[in-house]
C-alpha cells in the first residue's frame, strides 16, 4: 500500500510538517535544496520502507534540522519514542550538513530499490508471461493465478503442477499482499488431468509413480507453506485435488453453479491434498467419509454448511461480490495479515507435512493398482465419465 510521506513522517515526528515550513528559506543551499527534494522524494515512496528505515529517516531529519538529540531520554516503556530517541541519539554529533547529505543518500537508494521492485499502481495490471497453462496477473495488491485450459476443464497436466508451483513461489516473494487462485472457463478444475497416467517413461509405471508421487508432494507442500493469505474462487465445478487442496486455503468464496467432488474410490485412488486430515478436521469424520470414501459431490451450499466453503454467492453477481471482498482484504497491512496467518498455520504445518508424504506414499501404490488402471483406460477410451 502507498505510503504518504506526510504521514510517515507525522508518525515519527509529529512536528514534521511545522519544522518543515518554518525551514530557513534565506539560508537555502544547493544541499539544502537536495534535502528538500528528498522529503518530497519520500512523500512519493509507493511502499512502506520498514520500521528501521523509518527511524534512520526521522534520525536524519531530527539531526540535519536541530543538530544532537536534545530530548530528554523517553521511559523504558514508552517503546515508540524510545526507540526514535535511540536512533536520534547514537548519530551523536553528527554534522548537520553530514546528516542532511545521508537523508539525501539514504532516499535516493530507497527510491532506486522500492520504484524499481513489481510494486503496481492501482488499476494497473501486471500480466507475467512465461505460464503457458496459467494466467497469472497482479494487480492493487493481489496476485490472480487464473487455471487456464478451458477446453479441458481446467485439468491439471504435469506442466500446470509445475507453473502453480512457480506462481505460487513468485507470488510469495512478489509485493501482492493477498494471493488468489480461480479457473477461466465453466469448470474450476477437473482435477488431475488423467492423461498424465499415459506418459510412461522407460523406468515403467513404478518410476512414473515414483516420480509423481515426488511431485505430488512437492505440489501440496508448496500450498502447506505459502505465507500470504490465499484464497479460492471457485468459479465452476470442482474436481479431485482442485477440491481437497482447499482445505489449506484461508477462504474459499464459491459460486452456487460449483460442486465439491472427490471421487478417488471411483477412480481406485486415495485422498491427498491433505484431505484425509484437514477435511476430518472441517466437517467431522462422518461427512468427510462420505466424500473422501463414498465420492458424494457436494453442492457449494452444502460444502459451505459443512465448513469447506467460506461463503457462496449466486452465479450472476460472483465475480461482482467476491472481488470488492478481496480488494478491500488487499488494502489491510500486509504485513499484520502475513503474520496472523503464521500465528493461524504455523502450529499445524509439521502435522501438515506429515500427512502429505503419508497420503503421497499410500497413492504411489493406489497407482500401480488394477483399480486405479480400470478406472483411467475407461475414462481415456470414453467408457466412462464422473
Ligand atoms: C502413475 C500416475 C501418474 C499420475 C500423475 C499424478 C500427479 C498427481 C496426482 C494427484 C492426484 C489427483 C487426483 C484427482 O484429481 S482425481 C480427479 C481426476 N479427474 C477426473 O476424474 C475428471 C475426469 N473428467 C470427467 O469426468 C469429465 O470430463 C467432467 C465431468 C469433468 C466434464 O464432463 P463434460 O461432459 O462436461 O466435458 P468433457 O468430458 O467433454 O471434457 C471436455 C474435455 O476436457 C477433457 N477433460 C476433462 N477433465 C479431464 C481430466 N481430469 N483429465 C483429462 N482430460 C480431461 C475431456 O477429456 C474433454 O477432452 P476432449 O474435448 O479432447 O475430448
């Protein structure tokens, strides 16, 4: 989020915008005018440079414009304005003309390292390239990661497994305070795309499940770590893992056109996602054996009666409602909602971790079995359908 200079500096120095107009015009020198410069320079940084910059800046300030600290030292609890006496005080006595020269430098390398990282202005759409199963945008604050394979549903090759992954790290690292993950198309995603069983390398089918098991994993993990909040906007129907993934989203807004299903025993398969845990957790053992075990496909009004889905809006208005939602979410401090999500996940992600090499491990054999087989030749030869 912007940050007015006006109001960073009002906070760390509450008589910044009164020293600044009392400046003394006549004595005006060329440094004099760069330090001027900077304060506005400052006033236009597009990112809140961090607490310890922020008190190197008032330190600055308070030295270049009234030399020493000259405050009486703030009591022990009184933590904010011990904080900025500290840093005010260690510059010592630091020449005027000296300090006023490094709030100069120092604004200078901030305006160089904020302007130049992937902070976009509102109403700008950053598009990355580089996806060929993904759309991946960012925009005031949120990162979209759209599914796109319409054609088929949204079903997830090994590439799409791969560009998530990546997307999700980018977007982990990127200045997007909230992450949201949709499909393009009628379908949110159609799951596991079924034709990844057909790709047999020479090692045979025991390396290619050992293989996606390893990828699997890796998939899931990268969901059980992302920091930021994520959320799904479940555009259509969904599928398989596209389903039991959502357990490790932070909320999952739901068209009424989308259905939850997760019809491994169909398909001779096993849950993951983490589901066999996160679902027993969100719906109790009963309801989560109905659609782990038995494959019941919920409707998105029961799966938000049973705790998967956050909210369901009707079709007409979905995309309507759910982004005002999620650009409001993307204008609270990213840093305050990083941190409670940590406070949130963090006690459950070595369970988390566990959990998934288990399922992983189990589904590596689910693979090789004549079930799993059965079930993909009839869907590949058109036999059959969920
Ligand atoms: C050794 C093992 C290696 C495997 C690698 C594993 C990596 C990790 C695996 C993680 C485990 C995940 C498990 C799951 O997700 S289980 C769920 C799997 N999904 C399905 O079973 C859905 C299958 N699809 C369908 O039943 C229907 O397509 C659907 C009901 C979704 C839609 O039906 P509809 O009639 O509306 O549309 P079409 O069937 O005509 O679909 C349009 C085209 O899309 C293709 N399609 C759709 N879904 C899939 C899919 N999951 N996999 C592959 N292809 C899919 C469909 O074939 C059509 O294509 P064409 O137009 O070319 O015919």
């Amino acid at each position: 989020m912007a940050i007015a200079a006006w109001r960073l500096a009002q906070r760390w120095c509450p008589s910044f915008p009164v020293v600044q107009l009392h400046m003394n015009r006549a004595a005006m020198t060329a440094s004099q005018k760069d330090f001027e410069n900077a304060m506005n320079q400052v006033k236009l940084l597009k990112k809140d440079p961090g607490n310890e910059v922020k008190l190197k800046l008032y330190a600055l300030y308070k030295q270049a414009t009234e030399g020493p600290c000259n405050m009486p030292k703030p009591g022990v609890f009184d933590l904010i304005n011990k904080a900025k006496w500290d840093a005010w005080n260690t510059l010592g006595s630091l020449p005027k003309e000296t300090a006023r020269q490094n709030y100069v430098d120092l604004v200078s390398s901030l305006s160089s390292s904020l302007e130049s990282s992937s902070q976009v202005e509102p109403g700008t759409d950053r598009k990355s390239t580089g996806y060929e199963t993904l759309m991946v945008t960012s925009e005031g604050g949120i990162t979209k990661i759209t599914l796109n394979r319409p054609a088929k549903k949204n079903a997830i090759n090994v590439e799409m497994y791969h560009e998530i992954m990546r997307a999700l790290k980018a977007a982990s690292k990127d200045d997007s305070s909230i992450t949201v993950l949709t499909g393009n198309g009628d379908y949110y995603s159609s799951g596991n795309d079924l034709t990844n069983f057909t790709d047999i390398p020479p090692g045979g089918v025991e390396e290619k499940a050992k293989n996606s098991a390893i990828l699997l994993r890796e998939f899931v993990g990268c969901f059980i770590d992302f920091p930021k909040p994520l959320i799904a906007v479940v555009n259509g129907p969904a599928v398989g893992i596209s389903v039991t993934i959502l357990g490790l989203f932070d909320v999952v807004y739901a068209s009424d056109r989308a259905t939850f299903h997760t019809p491994f025993s169909h398909l001779g398969q096993s849950p993951e996602g983490c589901s066999s845990y996160t679902f027993l957790k969100i719906m109790g053992p009963a309801k989560a054996t109905e659609m782990l075990v038995f494959g019941k496909k919920l409707t998105a009004g029961e799966a938000c009666a049973q705790g998967l889905v956050t909210a369901v809006f009707p079709d007409s208005t979905f995309q309507k409602e759910v982004w005002t939602r999620l650009k409001a979410f993307a204008k609270l401090p990213p840093n305050a909602m990083r941190i409670s999500k940590e406070v949130i996940r963090n006690r459950e992600k070595e369970k988390l971790h566990a959990v998934n090499a288990e399922e992983c491990s189990v589904l590596q054999e689910r693979w090789l079995s004549d079930e799993c087989m059965n079930a993909v030749v009839n869907f590949l030869s058109r036999k059959s359908k969920l």
